[in-house]
C-alpha cells in the first residue's frame, strides 16, 4: 500500500513530538503498547478500519504510544522451525501514521535497516518522517550475521534519520549480555550515535534484565554519562504452541517459570501474574543503577485469552512502575456516549490523574487519562 495522509502532517508531528518528548525525558517514565500491521494486499479501506478500531480499544488504556513492528521472515536466524507460518505485512510506516492520526497518540516505528539499499533507505526516510509525519523510530539490524545484507549500517542509518529530525532508539537484548557480558558496551556504542532510548526483547528471566541494567548503569557512570531509558517488554503466553514461537525468537523462560506456565489452569492469567512479579523484582533489584525504566507490553499471537491478558498486563505494570515512583495516582470511569440503536451503555475503565505531592502540597502529576 501506498498510505498517505500529508493532510494530516501537521496534526501527526505535534503528536510523535510528544511522545519523543517523554521517551527521552529520564524523569517520567513511558507507557507503550505494541501491535503490527495490516498483512500485505490489505484494502486501504480494510486498513483504515484495522487503524480506527483498534484505536477505539485503546482507548481504555492510558497509553503515552504505540509500537508498530516491523514484521520480518528473518532467515537463517535459528534452523528451527518457526511455530507460527509467517504472513507478510504492509509497509509499516504508513500504517503507523494512520495509527497517530486515528489515535492521537505518538507511534514508534521499528525499521530493520538491512533491506535497503543505501539510497533506498534515504527515499523511505523521506517518506516516513515528511509525508506520515513519524518522528520515533526503532533501528533494527539484519536477524543473523551469516547473511549478507544490502542495507546500510546502522551508524549510517541513524546519520539518515537524525539529518531528518528523528529521534532514534534502539533494541537491547539481555540474552547477548548472558552470553557475551557486553550487551551495556553495545547499548553504550549506540547511545553515542544518538540513541535516546532502547526497547528490549520480550522479558521472561529478570535476572539476566537486572544484571544488564547494573551493568550500563555502572558504565554510564564510569564514563559520567547520564543513562538513557530501557523500556522493559513484557507478553503473555497461554499455550505451548506461543511458549515455543518465544522460544523461537530467542527468549530465554527459566524450566521453573515454563513449568508454572504450562502446568497452570489458567496459563495466560498465571504468566500475567509472574511477570508482574519480574518487573517488581527488575525495579527492586536495579534500585541503585540510576537508569530509568518504561514499559511496553505485546501479545505475540491472536488468541483472545493472550490479547486480553496483554491488556490486563498493561494496566498492571503501569501501576507497578507508578507505585514504585511514588505517585499517587487514581482511576476514573465514565460512560461512552452510545449510539442511538444501542439499549446498554459501555463502561470504560480509564487510568486518571497522576499527581505528585509535596509537604506543601501537589506540586506536579501525570496526566493519564485518556479521556
């Protein structure tokens, strides 16, 4: 698809540059959700639909953005079978405009880099930030590096972007810290090319999170520097064909958290309830490193159960990091307005307003509604 809307430019920019704003501001921590686009050959009518509905569900949460995943087959990173047949997505800068317009919340487009050329690259670039008006970006490389890629580095990628006005983040991964201890010199390396913030893999062991966040935290210190955020990515799993697609995208799940998992009644409930549990430990444990933490949140499949568990997992960690902050914050409700052939009312759940208090009073707060 060719999704324009530069109509819409001056409405998208304002909105991504608030979203920049608070993912690069150490002091407030960042709430995102992350989701994918239409499957390629998708009608821009059945596109703007996806966009609108999917916005209208979001609706309920206090998110301060949205992820848009670029979807790769990524060959030849694991001779292992993937779980879930892969299906070839649209473009996704085009839907993650739309997705700003229809929600009036920021995006973050992940881009991998390497299907590019060098000059193709500048041409989509171009594109993403002037005509959808996209201004966060995620820099991803190539899946494996047995495979030659055509794209450009991604120094010479993050020059394209930032020339452009971007602002730019990374990927953090604390497996590769586990295996090679220097997951906080990579992070450290992209930082100084102009990473302001990293999103990490899909979290099911805190202790390897925790011994990579101490790690950068002690460096950046070393090198008196201020850290940057690490936004902690968490999804739920409710079945063992899911368990084994995060086995597959290379998720470390310690026998004792699969097990509890598996064997549960209640799978996607009980893995909700155990990684709530790893992100108070990640805060608890990583108290003293200095480096500010957010949360995003995904559901890697389309089963309902795992959908509605992703949204209850938002709702939890926010409360969790909020909580740990010190913030008072409140939840509100209220009816939505109903069409004239509907007889019931939907209710809402909506996170509020957070504030800060002093001794002499509030002196500060969070606006979380997204009312």
């Amino acid at each position: 698809q060719n999704i324009t809307h530069t109509s819409d430019l001056t409405m998208a920019s304002p909105i991504a540059s608030a979203l920049a704003s608070k993912l690069c501001d150490p002091s407030e921590p960042v709430f995102l959700y992350g989701t994918v686009p239409p499957l390629e050959g998708t009608t821009d009518e059945k596109v703007e639909e996806q966009a609108a509905s999917f916005a209208k569900k979001m609706a309920g949460l206090s998110v301060d953005g949205f992820i848009v995943y670029d979807i790769q087959e990524e060959k030849g990173r694991t001779p292992e079978p993937r779980p879930f047949a892969f299906r070839k997505m649209m473009e996704p800068s085009g839907y993650a405009g739309l997705l700003q317009k229809k929600s009036g919340k920021g995006v973050v487009l992940y881009k991998c880099v390497a299907e590019h050329s060098v000059g193709n690259f500048e041409g989509w670039a171009d594109a993403a930030v002037n005509t959808h008006g996209l201004k966060c970006f995620n820099l991803v490389g190539g899946a494996t590096s047995s495979v030659t890629y055509t794209g450009p580095t991604m120094d010479e990628a993050a020059k394209v972007m930032t020339a452009r006005g971007a602002k730019l983040g990374g990927v953090t991964i604390a497996e590769r810290h586990t295996k090679k201890c220097n997951e906080h010199t990579t992070v450290m390396r992209k930082q100084n090319m102009g990473m302001k913030w990293f999103i990490s893999q899909a979290i099911y062991d805190d202790k390897q999170m925790v011994n990579f966040i101490n790690d950068y935290g002690a460096l950046c210190k070393s090198e008196s520097k201020a850290p940057v955020k690490m936004i902690l990515t968490f999804a739920p799993c409710g079945r063992e064909k899911t368990m084994k697609f995060i086995d597959w995208l290379g998720v470390v799940v310690p026998p004792e958290t699969r097990s509890a998992i598996l064997d549960a009644e209640n799978k996607a409930a009980t893995s909700v309830n155990l990684l709530c549990d790893m992100l108070r430990n990640i805060i608890k444990e990583t108290a003293g490193s200095g480096v500010p933490l957010g949360v995003s949140v995904e559901s890697v499949s389309i089963f309902k159960d795992e959908v509605a568990a992703t949204d209850d997992l938002f709702r939890r960690s926010q409360a969790i990091i909020l909580d740990s902050m010190g913030l008072g914050w409140s939840v509100r409700w209220g009816w939505l307005a109903p069409k004239k052939d509907e007889k019931k009312k939907e209710v809402v759940q909506m996170i509020g307003v957070a504030v800060a208090a002093a001794a002499a009073g509030f002196v500060g707060g969070r606006r979380l509604s997204s009312a």
